[in-house]
C-alpha cells in the first residue's frame, strides 16, 4: 500500500476552510438548498479544490481520489484505490459518534433542522 499517499490524503480529506455549521455558508458562498449541495454531499470537493489551492505539489492521482471519494456512499462514486477505501473507513468509523445522539444527524450531513 502507498502509505505516502493514504496519509497525505487522510490528512487533506476534510481541508475546507470555513466551519460548515454556520448558516450553510461554507467557502463564503451561500449552497442553495439541493440535497446534493449540502456539506454531507458537496464538501469532498471542496477540500479537493483547497488542497489544488495549497498543496497542488503534493497531489497524485490516490490523493485526489481518497479526497473526492472518501464521502462514498453519500456521494455515489466508491473509491478506485485500496489507499482511498482505507481512509473512507477509517472516517465512517470515526463518524459513528454521532449516533450517539441520533437528533444530531440531520446537522452533521449539513442538513438545516428548525429549533
């Protein structure tokens, strides 16, 4: 396994640069309300157009994809490589927490709920 490539793209994964829970504001630009453009669906490709931005230098085809794919099944492409399937499960596994308390969903995959 290219070990180089799984840890640059665990560590560039979620490289978005604004907090995703304010106002659905992420990256300064409004998302209109689509599902597919909430933060659970659209914020793959977000930290893949930061880290071109910042670290273009240190991307290969393994890191573009463990970055764009690791939201996999949300976003309905799985990943292509061994490298991005391992940073995809080490992230559902991490985000298990949050069904510790299940009324907290809708507001981690970037879904508005009334207060």
């Amino acid at each position: 396994m290219d070990y180089n490539s799984a840890a640059i793209g665990g560590l560039l994964h979620d490289f978005y640069s604004e907090p995703w829970l304010i106002d659905g504001k992420i990256n300064n630009k409004k998302r209109d309300n689509k599902l597919s453009s909430k933060h659970g669906f659209a914020h793959a490709k977000d930290a893949l157009n930061n880290s071109k931005i910042h670290f273009e230098y240190l991307l290969n085809k393994k890191i573009e994809n463990i970055i764009v794919r690791h939201m996999f099944p949300l976003n309905i492409t799985p990943p292509r490589y061994l490298e991005a399937w391992v940073v995809t499960i080490a992230d559902k596994y991490i985000s298990l927490s949050i069904f510790k308390n299940p009324k907290e969903l809708p507001k981690y995959i970037g879904i508005r709920t009334k207060k």
